[in-house]
C-alpha cells in the first residue's frame, strides 16, 4: 500500500525525515484557525487508497486532538485505506488511577477517543505504570517503541564511566535496561509525590560511587521537579554533577532552566518532543517499524 505522511503543526522536522526514510510522500495541509476559534481543515494531496500516516506527539494534548480528529476525519473520508499515528509522546498515560474520589482516570478516555479515530498508532516508550501494555485501553493495534538502546548508545559514546540513576521505581524498567545495554551500574531511589509540582526523594547509600558520573534516566520530564528534588540529594551525598536523560522533554514552563540551575550538568532528551535538548534521535527507529 502506498504511503503518504501528514504533519500535524510543530512535527514539520520528524515528518519530514521518516517520509524521508519511508521513500514515501510528504501530503499537503492546509490547517488554520478560523477568527473565531475554530479550526481548518484542507488536505491538498491524493489520500485515496492511501496508507496515511498522520504524525503528532502529544504533549499539551487538548490543544492538539481537534485538528488531529479533523484531519483523520478527512482523510477517510477522501478515500485513505488506513490511517496510522504516529505520536512519539503519547499524553495521559499517567493518570492511570482515581489517586482522589471524584477524579476521571483520563488515559482510559483518551485512549478511547483515539481508538475511535486512527486505526493504528506508534508511540514510543508510553509511561506503562499500573498497565502493563497499551492494548489494556487501546482497541486499536499499537506498535511501542523503545529508546533504551539509543540511550545507552549515547551514554558509552559521551559519558565516562557513569552509573544510572533512576529516581523512582517506576523508572526501573527503563534504567535497568539502559544500565544492562551500556554495561553501567545503577540505582534506583525512591519517590513520593505530594502535589503536581512537589517531590520528595530519599537516596540510597552511594558512597561507593562518589567517582563516577551520575546519569538520572526518567521517562517524562514535565515540571523537572523529580530530576531536581533527585540532584540535591546526589550534591549532599558528595556526588558529581549529574547528566539528566528525559526519553519525553515535556519541560512545562521553567523546567528547563530551573534543571540546568539546580545544577545539571547537561540534560539530554530523544525528541520525541522537539526541543534544543533534543540529542537522541529516535526517527530510524520509527521509520524502521514503519516499513517493517
Ligand atoms: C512519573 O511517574 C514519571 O516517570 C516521571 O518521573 C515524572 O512524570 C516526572 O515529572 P516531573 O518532571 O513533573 O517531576
């Protein structure tokens, strides 16, 4: 089936490449606001019988789903045979839970809102916490990938002799399997969040690593809070200055900079949301599995 590639506003780069890599064609868009709010909508290329592959990372999610419905919607109604997401950050895996009574649990509609629109999606490295596959909420074949060999791959060519630092047990499954591919140690401390934007962290003993260049690898870098809370703990353990590794740089606000001035060494994301961090590249890996 013949491919063509959408891009979604702000994924004009990543679009272009796995078209690119796919040897498939870049679709034409015309999407706009209307003055009074309200979103428009023109495909301006030949979608017919077409696989299309819209791209759109997720993060500040609302803003985004309605020309992403709009476009999908258009699409199959011009003729396309199939349309696949690709969407490197997929949004409100985290609020898997009613943590408080009353609350929605928004992945599990979310979810329900894209399986009802694309019929298949790509994301990588979905924040699986409480679920432990994407098909638990998405009726819609999902392909994930994962980013733990390009990070380890970035980690032996650019940080000497490092140990991995995961600030929480969720974040286990992606330090420990960095930590096996690079051949580094690693440990994982532990989290307790009180609020959207307060973290407390308690480090392990780490005297043993007093010489070695600390890497905190996380999932999600949002408000940076956690990688904050986690830097002053390593600074008053006698630790060096560590290297931050987000696979998803959200960076809500000032995170950025506030983690550059709690005192990151450098912070380095895949950009699965575009971003000047952005040293991991994680294009090949979709467009592998895209004409896989
Ligand atoms: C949480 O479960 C995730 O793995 C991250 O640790 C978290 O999302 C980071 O959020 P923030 O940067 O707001 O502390």
């Amino acid at each position: 089936m013949k491919k063509i590639f959408f891009s979604l506003p702000g994924n004009e780069m990543l679009t272009q490449s796995l078209a690119e890599k796919c040897q498939a064609e870049l679709g034409k868009t015309i999407i706009r606001k209307f003055p009074d709010g309200e979103t428009y909508i023109k495909i301006d290329s030949d979608v017919k019988n077409k696989l299309v592959i819209l791209v759109c990372t997720l993060n500040d999610p609302d803003e985004k789903l309605f020309p992403l419905y709009y476009l999908s919607q258009t699409a199959k109604e011009l003729g396309a045979k199939s349309i696949c997401l690709v969407s490197p950050y997929l949004a409100y895996m985290r609020q898997d839970k009613r943590f408080q009574p009353g609350e929605g649990i928004t992945s599990d509609y979310f979810a329900k809102l894209i399986s009802s629109f694309v019929d298949s999606l790509i994301t990588v490295d979905p924040h699986l916490h409480r679920r432990s596959s994407l098909s638990e909420i998405y009726t819609i074949p999902t392909i994930v990938i994962h980013a733990a060999d390009l990070i380890s791959k970035w980690i032996k060519g650019n940080i000497l002799n490092p140990v991995l630092v995961g600030p929480d047990s969720e974040s286990e499954q992606w330090v420990s399997e960095v930590a096996r591919l690079a051949n580094a140690p690693f440990i994982i401390l532990e989290k307790r969040r009180r609020g959207d934007e307060v973290v407390e962290i308690s480090v392990p003993h780490v005297e043993k690593y007093k010489e070695f260049t600390p890497v905190l690898v996380d999932d999600i870098i949002s408000t940076a809070k956690t990688m904050i809370e986690t830097i002053d703990h390593l600074k008053s353990a006698g630790m060096k200055k560590p290297v931050c590794i987000g696979i998803h740089g959200i960076f809500a606000n000032n995170a950025y900079s506030d983690l550059i001035n709690a005192g990151a060494e450098l912070v380095v994301t895949c950009n699965t949301i575009s971003h000047e961090s952005n040293s991991i590249k994680i294009d090949e890996a979709i467009a592998g599995r895209i004409n896989s």
